[in-house]
C-alpha cells in the first residue's frame, strides 16, 4: 500500500504587469520548479507554503493572491511507493528583498522571465500550472 505525502509550494512573481519575474528553484534532484516542501503535524498547507519559501529562499515579504489548487502524483522513494499531494499557490513579493538560498535543501534560485521560467520548469504538469499563476498575476496587478 501506497504511504500518503502532504506538501505545500508556491509559485513567487515579482514586478509589475509590463516586467513581471518568476522565482524558480533548482531542487535537490537537479530539476528547476518553486518552492516546496512537506507539511508539519498540525499545519495548514498554505502556513507550510509560507514556511518553505521563507526556508529555501530567505523571502519573508510576500503576499498571497490565492489558491493555484492541487496536484496528486505518486513516486517510488528508497523501495516505497508514494503517493503525494502538493498544494499549491500564488504569491506576490511587492519589495525588493534579497535571495538567500538555503543551499542544505536545494541548489540554487533565480528570477527568470515568464517565457525563460515556461522553459526551464521540468516536473510534469508544471508548465501548466505556472501558465495559470503567470495569467492570474497579470490579471491582479
């Protein structure tokens, strides 16, 4: 039987409408996607969302817009089979607050355009998800 996951992530875009950027993470697998990471006993997944972007990248001065929804996959992990559900969602970094990479959990962090940020996302279903927070974005700002 399959041993269940939760976790929570969030797509960060900076700028304005005309000059939007796209904070993408490179993991510890070595594939390019947004902060994430698992939920801790008794959080919400919107708190983890926050908690795991402020782990990873340093940010604290973001702003959610809202939900981008869920997604359920399953993997095999050290023998076991996985099946995880990752919460995901929007959020805005109004200042100019620096990057500070927490290199023990992942690899590196940039800002990219969204056309360069469509490119580089690597995991399955995640183009589609980041063109759905790149067109919410834009329609909020």
């Amino acid at each position: 039987m399959a041993e269940k996951e939760f976790s929570a992530g969030g797509v960060i875009i900076r700028g304005s409408r005309n000059e939007p950027m796209v904070l993408l993470i490179k993991d510890s697998y070595g594939h390019w996607t947004w902060p994430k990471g698992k939920l801790k006993s008794g959080e919400s997944p919107k708190d983890a969302a926050i908690r795991e972007i402020w782990e990873e990248t340093g940010l604290k001065d973001i702003e959610l817009i809202e939900s981008l929804g869920k997604t359920e996959y399953s993997c095999r992990r050290q023998g076991r089979q996985i099946f995880k559900t990752v919460h995901l969602y929007l959020f805005w970094q109004r200042s100019g607050e620096e990057l500070k990479i927490q290199h023990d959990e992942i690899q590196e962090g940039a800002w990219f355009t969204p056309d360069e940020a469509l490119d580089k996302i690597e995991y399955d279903g995640a183009v589609e998800l980041l063109k759905k927070a790149i067109a919410i974005f834009l329609h909020f700002v």
